[in-house]
C-alpha cells in the first residue's frame, strides 16, 4: 500500500507540476503571438523543439521574421540571446573564443580566455550554410556536447543552450551545406512560409506604425529547465511509442517501408526516435495535455524525419520529394 501511495503522489505531483508549468508556456506563447504575426506552426515547433532540450534549423527566404523570432524568444523565456551571422571568413575562434596572452602590472604572463558569442543561453546561427566547414565543426561540438575546447582545455557552456539556425534556400552560390552529421544533431528542420493575406495586412499596420510592439518576458532559464525536466517524466503510451518505432524505422532502406523504402537511400537512425519521442512529449505539454497521442507523432514526424533521409536517384528523377514519402509512411500509421 505504502508504494501504491508513493506512485500516487509522484502522479500528482506531475500533474501539478503540467498543469503549472503548461501554463507558463502557454503565457510565453501568447506573448511571442504579440510580436510574431502569421507564423503560428513555425512558433509552435520551435518552442517544442526548446522545451525538448534541442536545437532547430530555419529554412525560410529573407524577411520571414526569422532573426524577429529568435530575438522575442529570448525575451519571453527570460534567455541570453546572442547573434552570429555566418560568412565563408568566420572562424571557429570568432564564435568559440579565444586565449590572449595577458601581462600583470609585477611583470607576470599568463593566458586569459575570452568567451566567444557561443556562450549563450539561445544561440542563433544566420545564415550558417555559408561558413566554412572548420567553422560549422567548431559550432557541431558545442551542440551535441554542450562545452567547447580551446587549447585543450574545457570550456562548459550555459544551460540551457539551444541553436536556432537558419538558412536561405534560394541562394546556394558560395556556400557550403551542412554534412549529415550536423543536420542530425538538429531536433527539426523548420520550414518557415509566406504568411497569409489576414496576417500579411496585420503585420503592415503593426510593424509600419509610429509605436512598436515589443516582446515582454514570461519564463526565466529556471523555468524552462524545470519544464525541460517535465516533459521527459511524462508518460508515454504504447500505442504511441510502437507508432514511433514504426514510423522511424520504416522511413529506413529496406522491407519496413513496403513501397516506399524502395525510394529511400538513407534513413534516419535512433537519434531520430529519440528526438520524436521528447518532441511529441513537449508539444502535449504545450497543448496542457498529460500525454502524447499518435496524432502528435504524425504531426511532427516530416519536422523531425525530412532533415535525416535521402531518396535514390531513381526517386529524384521520377519527381518524387522527402514530404511525399513521409506522407506515404504516415498512411501506414494513422
């Protein structure tokens, strides 16, 4: 009876800690919706993607308010928010740091190391296809690793720590795509559109007046690690977890697939599990739910899978996309 009581409480507990913590969310939420017009499901992912523990990248064209969103998230989740845009002349220095050599006032030398812009809570990385790949290695440790080495000694970096990226999908000239391993360590892959006539008209009037509506803070850093810790002590129901394993793993070269693994020449690995599993976690919380359905899988399965796959050659030629087979895939589950 005693241990019954206990699990009791723990249940509890976390439904008090949801029901709190969903709250604040949804307050952060509402605050960016102030700033950030038309761009609801981009919002959406992206705080799913920071309430997972990860990172996103942002395909968009110019003047999607991507560098805008970045920029009112730190606000509103009370974050150290700092910019580097990318160029084929960035360093890993210029974003890591640096040691100088410094000379006290009795004579004495000794190296200092001055901390780069990476040492932030929210990191936003424009642009980050056109640096060198030295300089997207450097940025690569940081990510996964959550510190940096410079000359051979640990630096930590502040938690939490998320990269926002971006990329322009049109212009590719003189730039250098990211490798895969790269582009798995990143949560989702974010498209960000055009936003429609209603919110088109509602940015005109709001962004071109005389006063300027600015983002207001609604969560701290302790916050967010608190929900960030909640979300993966939610429980996950079967159904949803064989969902996930069905989905990721068909999405691979090979029979699981039927027709449509035929297409595929690389899959996405466990990564792409686990990543599904704290993002369908994370967006129940969002919505105020205690747990995730089968319907947040699906939702969130191209987000999560399109970055981590590849079609054959025979697939580009027959016109065939990454969306269309994940579609294809999620008609095997829904």
């Amino acid at each position: 009876m005693a241990g019954a009581d206990g699990v009791e409480k723990l249940e509890d507990v976390i439904v008090r800690s949801a029901e709190q913590v969903s709250g604040q969310i949804r307050a952060a939420k509402d605050a960016i919706s102030t700033v950030i017009f038309g761009q609801d499901r981009v919002v959406e992912n992206t705080l799913v993607t920071i309430l997972s523990g990860g990172h996103a990248l942002l395909i968009g064209v110019p003047g999607l308010a991507k560098t805008k969103l970045v920029e009112t998230l730190g606000i509103t989740l009370g974050l150290d928010a700092k910019r580097i845009q990318f160029t084929p002349d960035l360093m890993p220095s210029d974003i890591l740091g640096a040691e100088v050599l410094d000379e006290s006032s009795s004579g004495k030398r000794s190296f200092r190391f001055i901390a780069g812009p990476v040492f932030a809570q929210l990191l936003m990385a424009d642009e980050i296809n056109r640096a060198s790949p030295r300089t997207q290695s450097a940025l690569l440790q940081a990510m996964q690793e959550q510190h940096i080495t410079v000359a051979g000694a640990r630096h930590d970096l502040p938690k939490p720590f998320h990269v926002l990226a971006t990329q322009n999908p049109l212009e590719q000239e003189g730039t250098y795509p990211l490798p895969e391993a790269q582009l798995d360590r990143f949560l989702m892959e974010i498209d960000v559109d055009y936003p429609d006539r209603d919110a088109e008209r509602r940015i005109l009037f709001e962004t071109t007046g005389a006063e300027e509506t600015l983002a207001k803070a609604a969560m701290n850093a302790e916050i967010l690690i608190s929900a960030q810790r909640l979300v993966r002590r939610l429980p996950v129901g079967d159904s949803v977890v064989e969902a996930i394993l069905s989905l990721v793993r068909s999405a691979r070269p090979g029979d699981e697939g039927g027709e449509a693994g035929k297409l595929i020449a690389w899959g996405p690995g466990p990564r792409a599990s686990q990543s599904l599993m704290l993002a369908v976690r994370a967006r129940a919380l969002l919505d105020g739910r205690l747990a995730p359905s089968i319907d947040d899988v699906l939702d969130l399965a191209e987000p999560v899978l399109k970055h981590r796959m590849a079609l054959t050659f025979s697939a580009r030629a027959e016109g065939r996309t990454i969306p269309d087979v994940i579609r294809q895939l999620k008609t095997r589950i829904g």
